[in-house]
C-alpha cells in the first residue's frame, strides 16, 4: 500500500510539473486529447472486456455508454478551445478611465478525480478531459470495487502520460484517505453522497474547492396522455440499462392512476421484448457489481409485491429485471437510493400530489416526466428541483454535451460536460489595466471637497 511519502511524492511531482507552465499552452492540451482519444481507441477491447469482467456489462452498452461518449467530447473540446482559452474582454466602469478590463481563464493548477465503479471507466475519464482541456495536472483514483477496470485505466495512462502530468493512483478508501490529506486546487469526487461528505471535510482543511457528483433517488412521473409503447420502452431501458447501477436511472415510478394497469402491461411486454423469457440467458444484461450490493438490493425483494421478476442466483450476482408494486414510503426500498434492478410503482391521482410527494424529499439528481400536455411540462419544471431533466424519456439529458451535468442539493454541487466541465477546471481571473496618460485625482485625499462628487458617481 502507498504510504503518506509515497503520495507527497507523487503530488509534488505533479505540482513541480505544473509550475513548469507547459499546461497552459494551448497546442500541448490539444495534442494531449488527441493523444487519450487515440489511447482510447486502442484500448477498446480492453476497456470493454474489464467492464464484463467487473459488471457483466454488455459490450454495446459499454461501448455506448462508456467510450463512444469520450471521442465526442474529445472532438467537442478541441473544436471549442481556442475560442475558450482567449483573454475575455469586458467594459469598465467610467471611473476608471482610462483604463481597459478583461477576464483571463487559467488552470487551477493540479486536481483530484475520484470515480465510482458504476460506469467506472467515463466516470474518470470524462472529468479527465475538462481537466486537460483547461490545462491542468491530474491525478485519478478509480473505484477499487471495479478492479479489472481500475487497472486498465491505469494502464492505458501510464502508457500514454508521463505521471508528473496525469496519473492513476489505484486503491480503496485507504488510499482516497491518504490522498484527501494532500493539498490539490480542485477535488472532483463521483459517488455516494455519505463518502462526498467525507470528501468535503477533507477539502475544507485545505480550503480546496469541490464538485461532488452524488445520486439520490430519481422520480419518474408518468401521465395518462403519453405514447404508451415508446414510454414503456424508454422507462425499461433507462431502469435496466447497466442493471439498474445508474445513478440518473428512474429510481421510482410515479404513474397516474388511469394508466397504470396499462403501462404495467407494456412495460412486461417491452421487458420480453428486451431480454426474452428469462433475462439470466440474455447477453443484454449485466450483473450487481459485488456481493455486498447483491444482498442490499435482494432485501428489496420482499417490499410490496413482485409483478415481474424477483428471480436472483447469489452465485453470479444475478436479479432480474423487477417490477415491485403495492410499496409505500415507509418500505426500506423507498428509503434509500435502489441503485439496481428494481422498479417500485406508486400511483397518483393528481399532479400536484405527485409533484408534492417529489418536493417533500431531498432533490434529485434526475426527474423524468411523460407527458404531451406543455402546460403540466411546465408545472413540473417550474415547481420541482432536480440535477437534470427528461421530458418524455429517461437518462440522456446525461448525453448531451452542450448540457452542463450535476447535481442540486442533497444530489450534488457543480457540473461537467463540454463547456461545465471545461468551467470547472478553470479560474476566470478578472484584470483591470489601467493607463498612465491621465490620473483623475478625485479618490485621494484629503476628501473635504469631495463629497460633492459622491452624489454624481455613485447615483
Ligand atoms: P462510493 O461513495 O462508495 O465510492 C466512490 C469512491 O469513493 C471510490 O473511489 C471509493 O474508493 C472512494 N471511497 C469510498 N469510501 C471512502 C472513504 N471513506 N474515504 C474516501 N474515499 C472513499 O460510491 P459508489 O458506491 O462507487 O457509487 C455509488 C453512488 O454514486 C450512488 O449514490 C450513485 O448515484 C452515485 N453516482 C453518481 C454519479 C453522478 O454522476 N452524479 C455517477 C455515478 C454514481
């Protein structure tokens, strides 16, 4: 195990690096990205067999959801970055004159990226690129639970950045401990909100700024006037995608009374569709992540009643796709963030009552309404909080790069993707240059004859 000197050593070196000042230069981030895209592309098979290994991810969801995203925002930084990197100028206030302002976006210098072993590859990876792009040292700590995944990112980085500049510091939460002692100017932390606030505490010794991405439990609202087949296709495919082991997955559905039986019955239809009589045999599905995971989520089984589903075989970290309904608040299940397989319904007889039961809880990471009718699209954004929403579909909010992504609340603080992730790894320092030619003596002393002048300037 990496002692505290082992750590400082590496942190120095990263800091020493830093100090250099070849992050800032522009070209060198660019050809940093286009180094980790082409480092990406040859690791693919690699990236996507450790994510099976660790996950039982299907290939195709592990292509689309954890390295195809990665080029995309690769392409969208180095499309952006000029125009990002550039002194930002702005006016400045008359009393000044003459004078001249403008806004300069600077690295912070070296950060931290903790990453989750739910989707553990684009979790790191994608903070990774902000901190790149806006000129940053970098050292990442992956999840130890995916450890087939931790060492190929440790791998893929090792041969493709010298560990003065990025580099991957595998371990559990020993390891993040030691870390947390070091002095870094930004920690980046994806998880569980009980380890974010670990994470913060840290950071407040060192008075080092944070972006917690967090989860929570996600409502999905579902109103009688929606397109019931594309409904039930995009509540199960957002709900089983990755086994449930999303943090912006529907956590809970909340359907209106009138659709319900209906949607209940498409949804079973969509769920054969999917994965076919018995979802253990499909290749399109993925395992619970550990042991310990397996049984959180197999006491779930018992709250309220199973409509579909429920099957579980501990051997190979299997539950099937499950539909729970009858379940109420007080139900262990509703009590905590299900982060698996397993989808309560609970029904409603109006908007607002849904609307009242999702604001009496802590914000949400996503909230996700089906409905055609603008006016209670309205209602809802207007009248709830929530990270991020979908209207008419769940998750790919999440896909957009021109989204900023993150949390509110309880769910997490700060943003990334595209221009957000760029932001969060940047200080905008503001400049004001001033000229020698005129020097308006009316702020010196003595005051006496001023106070006139106050009325003026300051009206
Ligand atoms: P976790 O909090 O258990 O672990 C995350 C990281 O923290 C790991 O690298 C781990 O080694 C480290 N860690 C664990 N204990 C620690 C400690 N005591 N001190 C310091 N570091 C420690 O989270 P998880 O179980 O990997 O992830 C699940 C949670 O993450 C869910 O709540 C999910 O919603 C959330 N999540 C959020 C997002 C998002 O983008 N907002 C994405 C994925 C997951």
């Amino acid at each position: 195990m990496l002692v505290t000197t082992q750590v400082s050593e590496i942190v120095q070196a990263q800091k020493d690096f830093f100090a250099t000042g070849k992050t800032k230069d522009i070209q060198f981030r660019k050809e940093q990205l286009e180094k980790l895209k082409t480092a990406v592309t040859d690791y693919q098979d690699q990236i996507t067999e450790a994510l099976f290994k660790d996950l039982g991810k299907p290939k195709f969801e592990a292509i689309v959801t954890e390295v195809a995203y990665v080029g995309e925002e690769i392409n969208y930084f180095l499309k952006h970055l000029d125009k990002w990197t550039k002194n930002q100028p702005v006016k400045t206030p008359v009393n000044f004159f003459p004078a001249k302002s403008f806004i300069v976006p600077e690295p912070l210098g070296q950060v931290l990226i903790i990453g989750p072993w739910n989707y553990p590859f684009q979790l790191v990876i994608i903070p990774l690129l902000g901190a790149i792009a806006a000129g940053n040292c970098a050292l990442l700590k992956p999840s130890e639970i995916t450890p087939n995944t931790s060492k190929v990112l440790a791998d893929l980085i090792a041969n493709t950045f010298e560990p003065s500049y990025i580099t991957v510091v595998e371990g559990d939460k020993e390891i993040a401990q030691e870390l947390l002692k070091q002095k870094f100017d930004h920690i980046f932390y994806t998880g569980g909100s009980a380890v974010g606030r670990i994470v913060m505490k840290a950071a407040a010794e060192h008075l080092t700024p944070v972006t917690l991405e967090l989860g929570g439990k996600s409502p999905c609202v579902v109103e009688p006037d929606i397109h019931i087949e594309h409904s039930a296709k995009r509540i199960i495919w957002g709900k089983f995608i990755n086994a449930g082991q999303t943090c912006i997955a529907p956590d809970y559905l909340l359907v209106h009374r009138q659709i319900k039986e209906e949607l209940i019955e498409a949804m079973k239809a969509v769920l054969r569709e999917f994965y076919g009589e018995n979802p253990a045999e499909s290749s399109d599905y993925a395992r619970i992540v550990s042991e310990k995971h397996f049984n959180r989520l197999s006491q779930f089984l018992d709250n309220g009643k199973i409509i579909v589903g429920g099957e579980t075989d501990a051997k190979n970290r299997y539950i099937a796709p499950t539909l729970l309904d009858g379940v109420n608040w007080d139900d262990p299940v509703m009590e905590e963030e299900i982060f698996g397989p397993i989808l309560p319904i609970l029904e409603y007889d109006s908007l607002e009552d849904a609307i009242d039961q999702i604001n009496s809880r802590p914000k949400p990471l996503a909230l996700y309404l089906f409905s055609k009718n603008k006016t209670k699209q309205k209602q809802v954004l207007q009248e709830t909080s929530a990270g991020g929403v979908t209207l008419n579909d769940t998750i790919v909010h999440i896909a957009s790069t021109e989204l900023p992504f993150g949390g509110v609340g309880e769910s997490g603080m700060g943003a990334y993707h595209g221009k957000a992730s760029f932001d969060t790894f940047t200080h905008y320092k503001s400049v004001t240059n001033r000229k020698f030619w005129l020097d308006v003596p009316l702020r010196y002393p003595p005051y006496a004859d001023k106070f006139k002048f106050l009325k003026f300037l300051f009206k």
